[in-house]
C-alpha cells in the first residue's frame, strides 16, 4: 500500500498541523514504511475473534452519579493561553453581521 | 557510605530508627541531584517545598504519631503525572508552563504513604518513545554510561533511581516505556496489570495500554511501591475491583516447583550475544534452583508491534486532540482565524515524533481503513491475549530478555523510527495481552552495560514475579 502526496495533505488537515513540502514528501516515504511494516496483522487469522467479548477482566462498575466538589472555574482557567472572567477567550469564531 | 547507597526499605528502617531523618535524606538527593545534573534526568524540582515537608514528617515521627508505610522517603514522578500545583509539562513545548491544578490518584497514594516528592523526570514527549531523546527540554543521558540512552519513554525516571537521585520514581509504560529503561539502566521496573493502578491524573498516550509502575533499585522496593499504587479507584472506570494482595508476602519463597516458561520467540536472531548469554545463564540458575522451565509457543508474538503501532497511534491521535491552544498550553502568537489558532498552536507545540504519531493514528482511523486497519489490530490483539492466557495454563511465569541489546548510543537510531520502534519488540507485547512484567537487572555486558531480563506474568499476578525475581536477585548480589 503506498501513500500519496494528497494522503498526506489530507492526514495532515485532519490532524490539524502544517507541514513543509519537504515535511510532507517525507512523510509519504514515512508512512508508507509504517504502513508495509504494520502489514503483519494480516498474516494472524481472526475469523473467530468475538470483539464485543471484553478484554478487561473486572466487571465495569459505574460510579453513583453525585455531586462532589470539583475544580472552580478560575482554577480551571488558570492554564488557559486567554480567559476572561472565568471563561476561555477564543478568537471570533461566528462572523459578525 | 551515603544513604543514598542503601535502598528504600533499608532507609525506611534507618528512619524508623531515628538514624537518620526525612530532612537529611532529601538535602542528600539534592546534592546528588546537584553532582548529576548533567544527566538531565529531572525537569523539575521542589527543595523547599521537600524540605518543608520533611520536617513535618521527622516531627511527626518524633512525637510517635502513625505514619504512612513510605514517610520520609523522596521520590520522584515522571512529567506526566499531575501533582497540584507542580508544572506537568509530559516534556512538550506544548505544556511548558502547564500547572496541575488536582493530583493523580497515583501520586496522591504516595503522598498519602509519606513519600516526599522532590520532583519531576524527564521524558521522551507525551511518553512517545524509547530513547528519551524526543524530549523538549533535551535527551536524558544513560548514568552507567553517559554516551548512551538511559531508554525511553521514562528515560528520567530510570535514571534518577539509577543516579541515586531518589529512592523510587513513577514511570508509566504503553509499550515498554518503564522497563525497557529500566533495563537499559539497571533498575527494576514494573508494568503492571492493565487495570491494577489507577491512571487517573496521568496524561492519556493510548488509554487501552497505558499503566503506571515503579521504578526502584531492588525488587523488595518495588513490592513496596506496588503495595501503596494498586487498587480501585473510583475516577479511573478501567482500575479494577480485584483485591490487592500484600506484594512482599511471596518474598524469600525461592521458586522450587515454579514453572518457567521459555517462547522461542523470545530468543530470535535479534539478541546480542551478550543478553543472549546472560538469559542462557539465568535460565540455568532458576533450573538449577528447582524450577522447572517448560517450552512455550507464542505464535502471534511477532505481530505484536505492529497491532502496537496502530491502536497506540490511533489512541495517541484521540487523546491529543483535546491539545488545540484553547484550553491550556501553549497558543500560537500569530493567526487568522479560530481554527488557524488549532492548526498554529498544533504545529508550534508538538515535536516530529509525536506529530508522526498523530498522521498515523488519523490514517488508521480514517474513513475506507478503519476496519482494515483499527478493527483489524483489535482482533489481533485479542488473538494475541488468548495466546499468552493459553500459555499461563503451562507455566507460572514466562521469562524473555527486556530488549534485544544493552543501551545504544544516543544519536544511534533518532533518524531511524523504524530501528527506534524496535527496541520495545519483547516489550511491547505485554501491554497488548494486558499481563504484568517486571524487568530486573540480570547481568552485563562485555562494555559493562546493564542487562535486563522480563518476567511476565498471569493477569494481576504480580505477587508471583516479585517472588521470582527476589529469588534471583538475592542470589545475585553483587559480592556473591
């Protein structure tokens, strides 16, 4: 299986980053590599794997739904690049009319 | 002699002794801290707060209050663990200036035991990674030999119990990330059960692999530790209601009657010489100690590596979304538009390996190759389970080297991911079944580089390998 210059340009848009031209013709190579490598699980046959039976040996237990303290707003924020009033300050994100 | 040569159980003794205090013993490791600093082991550090801390507790101890099982005992936590109001940074430009705002229920459990936290380790960034060198804040360097990796991705947190920095640290391990350093630094590290120690508080690298562990100098600490982390915890779904067994209980037990397990597919072409040897040699001691060693067949085992590098990508690429220099980290100074500010703030804040980890994880899960790739591995994975479970019905414990070679120098494979990707090869299939494996130091190299071998166990037997490589290791202190 091999990758394309648009896989990548694609991919990368997906993942949210920028890459070089240069960056980008070597992830083509990169991944194309990863991918031949990860090629092995076909090799295992899985005709008769049930994925829905869990994998987790305990029982999953759910928590009470109560109210608890937590973290207050301005403890929150306190990471935040911009906040305001105990709120993330993003760029306009609707245009204006 | 230093205190900081004796090993935690021994310095728990010394203190509960009135021999020495918490105050001399973190004043200790800040000095070593101070002649070792060159290693690049810790990314942070808090004397005064330490200190502080340890007068509290050598008072405490003076006036006969009861005291937690680790009091006085400095330990150090790897940069992806949230302890309030400490930087956890996960060694990423992107959370430099980040500042816990709660605790990991991993580090509230030692606070709550007594230990001290005197600081943070470096890592390779967002735990991606088996050398250390894709940390931010610059490689970590081996402490046996300071031309080589100390491995990754817990690179700092094995070398400052190997560099007598501290007495334990916390590591967390996907897929190899706490014993394969410990193995390249001659520690002993623990990966337990997936489900044994709550995640809660510690940066997501793959959710479905992720444990954390203990690093320590012997394997008695390491019980120790295991004792203090394991349990239920009720912000953390995955930890599971299993009762925690007393973990040194099994210690001093010899392994008469044990059954070893041996996969040929351990042993492949790929071991050097001398960690072939040594395992040769250490399989012979367990025999010659009345184990028993029984052939094993893990037919899957060498597709383990590559269902790892797509569900931990594909976790990887989920987990780090939340990153978008909104919430927390670092922003980008320049951009257009909201989602600009993502595409930014991403490209800025992250480093190669983990972007490559991103397009990875975002192909596998993309539309036409999610069943081809993702589904896919979840069936291996499983296969892969079934396999060592199956294994576990012949034997009590299975033993392989923890990686193929001692340490490599650093700049060795950085440019080449695929040759990086294959140091976790024995390691990596752990996490895939979910079992626990220890690493424990089992010899050196003819260049003097420590050993290390893996002892894998049943799910949630972890009480069995301490015994196992208690026996070992107090057989083979240095001097006998």
């Amino acid at each position: 299986m091999s990758i394309t210059i648009d896989d990548v340009k694609k991919l990368a848009k997906l993942s949210r980053l920028e890459f070089s031209e240069e960056e980008t013709a070597e992830f083509v190579k990169e991944l194309t590599a990863t991918l031949e490598q990860v090629d092995a699980i076909n090799k295992v046959d899985v005709s008769n794997v049930d994925l829905l039976e869990s994998t987790v040996d305990a029982d999953t237990q759910l928590r009470k739904d109560e109210i608890k303290p937590s973290l207050t707003a301005e403890e929150i924020v306190a990471n935040a690049p911009d906040s305001q009033d105990g709120a993330f300050l993003v760029p306009i994100t609707v245009a204006e009319e | 002699m230093s205190y900081l040569d004796y090993s935690l159980t021994e310095v728990l003794a010394l203190l509960n002794q009135g021999k020495v205090t918490s105050e001399q013993l973190v004043n200790e490791c800040f000095e070593r801290i101070e002649e070792t600093k060159d290693l690049n082991a810790l990314n942070s550090t808090y004397y005064d707060e330490a200190i502080k801390r340890a007068r509290e507790i050598d008072s405490a101890r003076k006036q006969g209050d009861k005291l937690g099982i680790l009091a006085g005992v400095p330990i150090v936590l790897k940069d992806n663990i949230n302890y309030v109001g400490t930087k956890t940074t996960c060694a990423s430009k992107f959370l430099e200036n980040f500042v816990s705002p709660y605790t990991a229920t991993c580090a509230q459990k030692l606070h709550d035991a007594g230990a001290v936290v005197i600081g943070k380790a470096n890592m390779d960034e967002f735990a991606m990674g088996s050398s250390n060198e894709n940390s931010a804040f610059g490689a970590v360097k081996n402490p046996v030999d300071p031309t080589r990796v100390p491995g990754g991705s817990s690179g700092g947190s094995a070398c400052t119990v190997a560099a007598k920095q501290c007495f334990a640290s916390l590591g967390t391990d996907t897929g190899g990330s706490i014993r394969e350093p410990s193995s390249f630094c001659g520690v002993v590290g623990i990966k337990p059960t997936y489900g044994r120690v709550s995640r809660y508080g510690v940066v997501a690298f793959a959710s479905s692999l992720d444990q954390v562990g203990a690093i320590t100098r012997t394997v008695e600490d390491n019980a120790l530790m295991l004792n203090v982390l394991a349990g239920r915890d009720e912000m953390d779904m995955t930890s599971a209601d299993i009762e925690v067994p007393d973990y040194t209980a099994n210690l001093n037990k010899g392994v008469k009657g044990l059954k070893i397990g041996v996969a040929k597919q351990f042993y492949s072409d790929e071991l050097c010489d001398d960690v072939k040897n040594s395992l040769n040699k250490v399989l012979e001691w367990y025999k010659s100690e009345g184990a028993e060693l029984v052939e094993i067949d893990l037919p899957s085992l060498d597709t383990a590596l590559a269902v790892y590098y797509i569900l931990s990508s594909a976790e990887a690429a989920s987990n780090l979304a939340r990153f978008d220099g909104v919430k927390y980290g670092r922003r980008a100074e320049e951009y257009s538009d909201v989602v600009d500010l993502y595409f930014k703030s991403r490209t800025q804040g992250f480093g190669k390996e983990v972007k490559r980890r991103i397009m990875l994880g975002n192909y596998v899960l993309s539309s036409g190759y999610y069943d081809a790739f993702y589904r896919k591995a979840k069936r291996v994975q499983k296969v892969i389970r079934n396999e060592f479970v199956s294994a576990f019905e012949k034997c009590d414990v299975l033993i392989s080297p923890t990686t193929a070679t001692p340490a490599f120098k650093l700049g060795e494979k950085s440019n080449d991911h695929v040759a990086m990707y294959l140091s976790d090869i024995f390691t990596v299939p752990v996490n895939i079944a979910g079992v626990p494996s220890l690493s424990v130091p089992c010899g050196t190299s003819s260049e003097g580089l420590p050993i290390g071998m893996q002892i894998i166990g049943k799910h949630f037997d972890e009480a069995t390998l301490y015994q196992v490589a208690n026996a070992y290791e107090l057989a083979h202190k240095e001097g006998q």
